[in-house]
C-alpha cells in the first residue's frame, strides 16, 4: 500500500505496457481513492473520513482506537489558547512563601509544579516542583541552611497563546520542561499549560491517585431541565440540544457557556440571575463569585409535538443567535454574588 501511495502523491505513472496491478480491496482501496480524491478535502479529512468508515470486511476500530486518532488528527489544528489552563484557574506561590505555606498549598492543590511569581501573577519568574522540596527536607540540618524557595526554583517556558499545542508538546520534550505559562501581548499571563494536559488532548483525561471525580459538564434532570458546568463547550451544547445558539460570524467570541452569556448580557452575571437567549432557552447562575459563573441551570424552550427533529426546528432560528451586547444586560432578575472566588485548580 504505501508503495502505491508514494507513486501516486510523487505522479508516477505507470508504463501502458505493463500488465495492470490487481486492484487493492477494502480499507487500502478506499485510502488511496481518498488520497487521489482532488484538492478539494486535506489529507486530515480524508484520514479523518476513513477512520469512521467501515471495511468492507465488516472490520471496524474500537471506540477506544477511533477516539485517540481523531484526537490526534485533531490535536495538529490546536493552538495553546484551546488547551491551556485559564489564569482564573492557576494555583501558584509567591516568591517570599515559607516552607509551611508551600506545603499547604502543595497538599490542597494535590499539584507537583506551580509557577512562582513575585507581586502578581504578571510577574512570574520561574516554577517549584515539589520533589525539589522534599528533597531539601531529606537533607541533614546541618547541610540544608536556611529554607530559600528562590535556591529552588526552576526555569518555566513561555509561549504565546497562539503557539501550535504539538510545538509546544516538542518544546517541553526536548527542554524537559513540563510546566508552561501562557503569556499575551502585553506581558500578562493569561494562562498555563502542562505537558498532561497536551496528552490528555490525545488519549483523554488521565486521572492519578489524588484526583477527585469530577462532575460531568451536563446533567438532565427530571424536571427536563440541564445543569452545566460554566465551562463547557457551546459545541457540545449544540449537538445535546440541536440548536446552533451563535452565528457563525460570533463564534470567535466565545467558546464557553461563561463566554455566552457574558455575551448576552455585556458583563459577569451574578447568582440567581436569569438570562434569556433569542431562541427562547434561559440560563439560571446558580453559582457565582464577582469574577466568574460556575454552574448553571438552563431551561430549554417547550418543543413543538409535531416537530420530529429539534435541529431543524433550530437551524431557521439561528440567525437569530446572539450579538456581543454594547451595553447593559438582557432580562434577567438580580441576586446576591457569591462570597467570594474559589481557588481553581491548574
């Protein structure tokens, strides 16, 4: 097969007098009709095309195999801004903690890197890995001095957010360096990223053993209603509900649920309050702190019983998705904010 392949993408031709070469069948078969399919589709969708297919045999990839190539077939097109860890997120320590204050936010966080910065996280200068710590405690009194966390800080990569996630993923191979921290234009940080998570981005999360489990990003509930996490994709709103809930020509400004409300309403809303989207759904804040949204509940529009398919109902209703707001929010009924922000985790 790859024989065939190499002839066809270098445009050799064979001779007229030689006798025809018996026709490949199944999977190879249509690779390489993929392959000389035309200009048209990339080479990524045409792969992308065969490991969703079935051979003709009836051979099929697992679940498991067709997940992890079409994330890898995927992972070339991301930027470090789609894998990266929101600064609302970092957990990091000041240059002037104790040991004592280390351990504790190394013990809550359950991280073995953290950035280390100097006023603000803007300034960051370098990272503590928590081996380096329990390395010095090892260490007799009489050799370790006075705890210094600047005698055992590491350098951290910098990178811009949009930075190719797979040259990052060689950067830090090549510097084994696994910690990176996200920076703008401007010198601020926006964001961080470890080398776990540019895996995860292949093969799925990877849970160890101070992970606690997670709530899935949506749960129905009986009263038909859906509790999400503010985080979650719009995408992945769509395809559950089928409805395109932002044109197409919006859809750079926000990828999250957060992102789309924000959108909606010009500005962070506050717990209890209920926004309403041009296509009739409504979303409750059911937890909130000044700077963030973190749960919501969304009430879907009634469904009309002669309607089969939510999707086309949606699809002459989509233009009517939502615009960045200029000013003011939508209808919505105000409460209380949260007490204050949570620490994420990184």
């Amino acid at each position: 097969m790859s024989d065939l392949t190499r002839e066809h993408l270098a445009g050799v031709k064979l001779s007229a007098q030689a006798p025809p070469a018996p026709r490949p069948r199944g999977v190879f078969s249509k690779l390489l009709t993929l392959l000389r399919g035309g200009e048209e589709k990339s080479l990524r969708e045409r792969l992308r095309y065969l490991v969703r297919m079935r051979d003709d045999r009836g051979e099929r990839l697992t679940p498991i195999e067709r997940h992890m190539l079409m994330n890898t077939l995927s992972f070339g097109e991301k930027r470090v801004l789609d894998v990266m860890v929101p600064r609302a997120d970092i957990v990091a320590i000041e240059e002037n903690a104790g040991l004592d204050e280390i351990l504790r936010i190394c013990g809550e966080s359950a991280h073995s890197r953290m950035p280390v910065f100097r006023e603000t996280l803007d300034d960051p200068i370098g990272m503590l890995h928590i081996k380096d710590v329990l390395a010095w405690m090892a260490k007799d009194e009489s050799e370790r001095g006075a705890f210094s966390l600047l005698s055992l800080r590491r350098d951290a990569l910098f990178v811009p957010p949009s930075m190719r996630a797979l040259d990052l993923l060689l950067k830090m191979q090549s510097t084994r360096v696994h910690l990176a921290l996200v920076i703008d234009e401007y010198g601020g940080t926006d964001g961080l990223v470890t080398i776990e998570d540019l895996v995860e981005e292949i093969v799925g999360d990877i849970e160890d053993e101070h992970d606690e489990p997670e709530e899935p990003d949506f749960v129905w509930r009986d009263d038909g209603t859906l509790m999400a996490d503010a985080r979650a994709s719009i995408e992945d709103l769509e395809d559950m509900i089928g409805m395109k809930l932002v044109d197409e020509e919006f859809e750079d400004d926000a990828d999250t649920l957060a992102g789309l409300l924000f959108t909606l309403v010009g500005r962070v809303p506050q717990r209890g309050e209920l926004i309403s989207h041009p296509l009739g759904l409504e979303f409750e804040v059911r937890d909130a702190d000044p700077r963030r949204i973190k749960r919501l509940r969304i009430h879907l529009p009634a469904r009309n019983p002669n309607e089969d398919d939510p999707a086309s109902a949606s699809a002459s209703a989509s233009a009517s998705a939502p615009a960045p707001a200029d000013a003011g929010p939508e209808q919505g009924a105000g409460g209380a904010p949260a007490s204050g922000p949570d620490n994420g985790k990184t």
